[in-house]
C-alpha cells in the first residue's frame, strides 16, 4: 500500500464563508491520491457554487436534505472507496503535508489502524493553542475524548464492520465512533506533528453545547466508560452540583460553603470509586458555556 487512496468526508450546510479554507488546504497538499466527498445538506447560500469553483479538489458533490451532520457524514464514508478514511468539517484545515505524513506513518507502521496527530486550535478572540494527543488517549477514550477529530485517520477496514456513526448525537457523534474505532482495535499512532487547523467561532457546535452537551458526553461514559457506565453518573452530579457552582473553575469562584461541601463530595467518592478516574473528570469548559462565561480560558 505504497500510494493508497486518501478519502476526505466534508460535510456542509450554508458554510460559504468558511468552505473555501477547507478546500484550499487540501488543494495544497503534495499527496494527490485522494478523493474528497463533499456532502452538502441543501444549502441556501453559496455553498454549492463554492464548491463547484474548486471540481479539481471535489471528486464528488452531493446536495440533498439530510438528516443533520453525522447523517451527512454516513453517507460519505460508505461511498468512500479509499484505504484511508478521514472527515473535515467545513472550518477545518490541514497542514500542506499531513496527507503525505498520515500515509508515510501507516506505510512504516502496517499494524497501525489509526493515526491521530496534534491539532491547531484558534478561538474567536485570535488567540492560538496546540493540542497534542496525550499518550493514554486510546486508553481513556470511553471517559475521556482526547483525539483531535481534523487530526484523525484511519484504516478503512477497521471501520468497515462498525455500525455507522450514532444519528441522535447532534455533539458528540466523532467521540462515539472513535470510542468504539479504538476500543475494536486500540493499535493507534499518536503523533506530536500538527496536522490541522481548527477554527472556533461564537456559534459553532464545540462553542455553545453547554448542557446539551453534557448530557450527550454523559451517555457516551454511559455506553463506553468503566464501572459498567456508572462513572456518568458520577461526572453528572460533580457537573450539576460543583461545576456550576464555580468548584471546577481556575481558580475556583465557588463559595467558600461550596467549596467544603465540594471538599467532602470528593472525599466520599474517593471512598467508593478509583480516585485516578474521579480526576479524569474535565466537563468545566461545558460549565463555562452553560454559565456564558469565556470556555476556551
């Protein structure tokens, strides 16, 4: 598998202002096997056209309603004929090279199933964080979701027998499917380099979950985590009783009554469950959001 085909999912819906980045940073790679499915939601803005602009980049073009992204996405990856599976929303870029380094790690490296890489995050206010996969990501996937999704690829075989991604997740349907890639086969490759951009905006998914979000992340601990899924349970009453109040916050704005009681909540569980996984707990960004405050510091 010396030049595999490369195939890149990007699902859209009115994503005009930002479609032309995405596409622009797969024109630049220097790997050219690579097909690139864009499936499009119906769009009412130039998206189309946008994408019609780019027929040297876009080998396939879809628009028709769907059912929402991960819908989109399903429709894609089962059209994909590529050795190599990867997706992009339309507000993701990658580096000119990481088509090329993603299929030089799985030539070097055949028993490899997935190849996940480090991550540029920009956030409304302009300012800049690298996201690097820690080494226990493949561990910790059913607690914690630690990949980076733009940063992610994998070897088609591997997802072939999967059920496709989980349609009633409207957040967390990546975090689902990558907890259930990993945990069949938890040959991953996590490496330093940066492979893509990720722009947050006021309005995206990853910005606004809030609540919504956190019940979806509950129910995946539920399905994938330890303790027979009871460790979402756990994280749910640490959210609602200690997050929102500020205890989770650096540094805490709890109260100093909160900020006991929090104290003897810990002490407790510590009691009854692996303190290791009590401190896996990191939903604060979600409490932030539910509580309109800045999430990304």
């Amino acid at each position: 598998m010396s030049s595999p085909l490369v195939s890149v999912v990007i699902p859209t819906y009115n994503a005009a202002a930002t479609l032309p980045r995405t596409l622009e940073s797969l024109r630049r790679q220097s790997y050219r096997n690579v097909e690139v499915l864009l499936m499009d939601g119906l769009s009412t803005d130039a998206t189309v056209a946008t994408a019609r602009g780019y027929g040297d980049v876009v080998t396939t073009l879809v628009s028709e309603r769907d059912r929402g992204q991960a819908h989109a996405l399903n429709k894609g990856l089962q059209q994909a004929r590529g050795d190599i599976l990867c997706w992009l929303c339309a507000d993701d870029e990658l580096m000119p090279e990481t088509l090329q380094h993603v299929v030089n790690h799985f030539n070097s490296a055949p028993d490899a199933e997935v190849i996940s890489g480090a991550c540029s995050r920009i956030f409304p206010d302009g300012s800049t964080h690298i996201v690097t996969p820690p080494a226990n990501a493949a561990a910790v996937i059913g607690i914690q979701y630690r990949l980076e999704q733009p940063s992610t690829f994998w070897r088609a075989r591997l997802s072939r027998t999967l059920a496709p991604l989980d349609e009633s997740f409207h957040y967390v349907f990546d975090w689902d499917f990558f907890a259930r890639l990993l945990q069949k086969s938890p040959r991953t490759l996590l490496l330093p380099e940066v492979m893509s951009i990720y722009h947050f905006s006021t309005t995206n998914k990853t910005s606004t979950g809030g609540r919504r979000l956190v019940e979806e992340m509950r129910e995946v601990i539920r399905r994938h985590g330890p303790l027979d899924g009871r460790l979402a349970e756990v994280f749910y009453f640490l959210y609602r009783n200690f997050d929102l109040a500020g205890c989770y916050d650096t540094p805490p704005t709890c109260t100093a009554r909160a900020g006991r009681n929090f104290g003897r909540a810990m002490a407790r569980l510590e009691r009854k469950y692996p303190r290791d996984l009590l401190h896996l707990y990191n939903w604060n960004f979600a409490s932030k959001q539910e509580r309109k405050l800045v999430w990304f510091k």
